[in-house]
C-alpha cells in the first residue's frame, strides 16, 4: 500500500499544530519529521521538545529521520518524546547492529537512511532487521531540492533485493518528489514517499495527497 509521509520541514511553524491537524485530516499516513543537527547534515531543525509536542496533538505515526551524528546517545530521548519510527543514517554511526537493536528495544520501528552516493551493499548484511529503508533522494540538509534521477536504478535494485529475501521492508524516498515524478519512484518500487514542499506549498493539502497517492499507486501496480 503506497504510503504519503508529509515533511514538516515545510510546514508553518508558527501554526505547527494545526499544520499536523490539517496534513492529518488531509489524508497523510505518517509524519515525517527532520532532525538535522548542523554538523552531519548544514542545517538545525528540532529537538525532542519539539517531536514530544507534535506526539500531544498527532494521530497518525510519527516518523522519525535523525541527521545527526552521533545519534546513539539520542535515540532514547527522541523515543520517550513520540516517535513511533526511528531512523538512522549508516553514515552516521560505526555499529548500526547495535543502534538498529536498540531502536527496536526502545519500541520503535527501525530505520536505515542512504545518502545518494552511498552504496546499497552498505545495508545487506542489516537488511532483515529494518522495518524500512530511507533513500533519500537529495542530499539531506535542505527542503525544496530537485529530485536526483540516479537514484531510480538504485531504487528498482533494492525492491529486487527486498522481494528476492522475502522481506516486508518499505521502501521510503526522501527529497524532491512531486507530483510529477512520484510515478517514476513507484515504477522502480518504492512504497513510501517523504513530501515536504510538494504538499505545503499548496492551498489544498487533500488534492495534492490525492494527486500523488493515484500516481504512485498506478505506477507501483504496473511496475514490472
């Protein structure tokens, strides 16, 4: 089931709980929040606060994308403040056995994120522990970003990977998907998609959650 995670990198934050409410009732299945810390990725975002006032008014699942390194010593406190799905960079920690055990301990869901130039053998041997993989799409650090074609090649070997092993991993792209490129994500196989300017850009988040849920759903059913 294709799955729209609206970023609110790109929300209002002067009205960020009724941005939540709004995206919500507009039809988005996750959250996506962004933790950036200014040192792994050239941007600040937010803190736990921030995720743990987000957890007070939001009914969907809140899913987490640490940009931070290092991240272990913040996964408990950004577990404790809500979120429902964790995830981490590989480039960001030397044991992402550990990191990726711990997550689960700590009663989230467990993430692994890719940069564009990051090959997929980095995952393999961590691959069955994942409730799903982030490849992100732009390199991280700012909205807005167009959305990079290589990585469709590496999206279609990663679905091939996941259906050869028999995993139920999502496949989530994060950076620069819109309305106009969804399909061709779809297509390679991804199930999950991060829109951040896409969605709160417009006046009507419920269109355009619409717009690219049928697009991707009619590329994913056709892929090959």
């Amino acid at each position: 089931m294709i799955k729209i995670a609206p970023s609110i990198l790109s929300a209002d934050f002067t009205r960020l709980g009724e941005e939540v409410r709004t995206v919500e009732e507009a039809g988005a299945d996750y959250i996506h929040i962004d933790v950036m810390d200014g040192h792994f990725v050239p941007n600040l975002t937010i803190g736990p606060l921030v995720v743990e006032a987000i957890h007070r008014v939001a009914t969907r699942p809140l899913d987490l994308h640490l940009m931070i390194e290092p991240v272990e010593p913040y996964l408990a406190e950004f577990a404790k403040a809500g979120a429902d799905s964790i995830t981490i960079h590989v480039e960001a920690t030397r044991h992402l056995d550990r990191a990726l055990h711990f997550i689960r301990e700590l009663g989230c869901q467990a993430g692994l994120a890719l940069n564009p130039a990051t090959p997929l053998q980095t995952l393999a041997e961590v691959l069955p522990l994942l409730d799903r993989v982030v490849l992100m799409s732009v390199n991280p650090g700012f909205g807005g970003q167009s959305f990079i074609p290589y990585l469709l090649p590496k999206i279609k070997t990663l679905r091939q990977e996941i259906l050869s092993r028999g995993l139920s991993v999502e496949l989530e792209v994060d950076g620069g998907i819109k309305v106009d490129n969804i399909a061709a994500a779809a297509a390679a196989g991804a199930d999950t998609f991060v829109a951040g300017s896409a969605v709160f850009s417009q006046a009507d988040y419920a269109a355009v959650i619409r717009q690219l849920r049928a697009n991707a759903e009619g590329a994913f059913e056709q892929r090959q």
